[in-house]
C-alpha cells in the first residue's frame, strides 16, 4: 500500500507454526486535490499501558495546493478495537506545517503521557494537544544541526539525542536537553577517525546512566563505503561523568584527521531504510 501500514505479528504458540501476520491500519495519505489527510510513511510506533500505539508519518497530513507545494506529517494515536476482530481507529493528533517542517523519527512518550520527536530542525513535545518545540538546531560555532534518530529520556524528564553533523569539528553531536528548561548541552562532538561520525539511529538510555548508540561512518579507515575510506561506523559509549550526572566520553576527541574533509551528502540526512549488508550483533 502506497501510504505504508500499522502491522502486528503474532509469535506462534508452538513449534512448527508460522507467525501471524495482520495489518491494523494502512494510511490513506491526502486524497487527490485534498489539503488534508490521515498521515503517509510512518515511522514507526510506539506502545502505552493501556495498548494504544502513538506514532509519527513524515508526510500526508497536510499539503500546501499549489504546484510543487509540500506535504507534511502527522502525529497519530491508534485505538485498538473494544471487540475482538475489530478495527483499529486512528485518530491524527496533530498536523506539521511549513513552520516546523515533518517528524523524521517516531516518538517516545513519557510517564505523563507526553510524546517528543524531532523534525529536520526541532526537537518536539507534544501534550494536550499543543505542541512545543524545545531544542532547536544550526550550523552555529559548537552547536549540532541535522537532528537524526528520535530521543530518549531519563528518569528525571532530560531528553537525549543525536545530529547527524555540526558540532566543534562539523561531524555530528550528541546532546541534551537538560530539565527544567531543556537547555541544549552538547555532550560530545565526534571528530571522524576512530572517533566516528555522522550518528543516524536512536541512543539507548543502559541503566547506569550511560548512553549507547552507533556511527555510519568513522572507525576502521580500512572500510570501503564507495565514496573514500573514512570507515564503517562505531559503537560507542557515553559514560555520566563524576559530579554532574551527564553522560561524558571522558575526554576530548582528537582533530579530525582529514585535509579535506568528506561531506555527508544531503540525501543521507533524510529518513531511508538501504539493506547494503546487514548483521545482527552483540558487543
């Protein structure tokens, strides 16, 4: 289906049986000479305690009509049914706009039952139907642009994420949205190297405190990726650092190692699934 689906897979019972596979809900995006419609693309979802799923779409909530304007996303909640074999019923929470531009993750929700995402500028929150943006992104002196791969939280409601470049040496950044205001730390820079650089996917909160997460790039200089060798990506840890309770690297990366530094291409910014060669791993 052109607009993407909601689907469920159900472990079987015993052994020698298949999985069941059931589609929940399937996106009918903006109809023909629309400007509105119920989402397109989601991005994935995620559950509450009462069963419910909440999730983004990076288009097909809302369409600019004139030639050439641009679709934006939803945010969206899925009911499940009150009877067996019944439907599932979306409800879209909030449409995007040319001001904040499409979610480009799914959301995470918190114990209030408040959802934050990122667009390609913004960090998000979102309650009672009123959104608010509570970390925005530029290409400024230390500062991370190109938010990628959603948010965590912690305990205490500081929120945690990555941007795919910027930074001190242009590369990528984790960074914090720090309670009670959420003002924006920058909590490491990646200097390409053995350093990494250009974090896409989603950080795990370990439960010391810790943060955990990936690089496409950076890491063994040997690694082929068809356009230089400048590595294949790392896994890395960040570590809270003694006294402040923030996750640190403990120590300051070294200056990227290039004369000419390669560039992300633009298109590597934007949400995308490539099955180049994939491995499931442990470290």
């Amino acid at each position: 289906m052109p607009n993407g689906t909601v689907c469920e897979l159900i472990r079987p019972r015993a052994a020698g049986e298949s999985w069941k596979f059931t589609n929940l809900y399937a996106f009918k995006g903006v109809a023909r000479n629309k400007s509105i419609g119920d989402g397109s693309g989601p991005l994935g979802v995620t559950f509450d305690n009462k069963g419910n799923l909440w999730g983004a779409t990076a288009s097909g909530g809302y369409c600019q009509l004139f030639e050439g304007g641009s679709c934006f996303g939803t945010l969206f909640l899925l009911t499940p049914p009150s009877a067996p074999a019944g439907a599932w019923t979306e409800s879209v929470l909030h449409r995007f706009n040319n001001g904040n531009q499409s979610p480009i993750s799914g959301v995470t929700i918190d114990k209030s039952g408040a959802l934050y995402g990122v667009t390609y500028v913004e960090t998000y929150r979102f309650f009672n139907g009123a959104l608010t943006v509570i970390g925005t992104f530029s290409d400024c002196s230390g500062c991370g642009y190109a938010p990628t791969g959603g948010v965590v939280l912690d305990d205490a409601g500081n929120v945690y994420g990555v941007t795919a470049a910027g930074g001190q040496f242009g590369y990528g950044t984790v960074y914090e949205l720090a309670m009670p205001d959420y003002s924006q730390v920058v909590l490491h820079s990646f200097a390409a190297g053995t350093d990494g650089w250009n974090p896409e996917e989603p950080l795990i909160l370990g439960p010391n405190g810790a943060l955990y997460g990936t690089t496409q790039d950076g890491g063994n200089q040997g690694c082929q990726l068809g356009f230089g060798s400048v590595g294949c990506g790392i896994v890395f840890e960040l570590v809270p650092a003694s006294g402040n309770g923030r996750p640190d690297r403990g120590g300051e990366p070294q200056p990227p190692p290039f004369d000419n530094p390669p560039q992300v291409p633009l298109a590597r910014r934007k949400p995308k699934f490539t099955l180049v060669c994939g491995v499931a791993f442990a470290v």
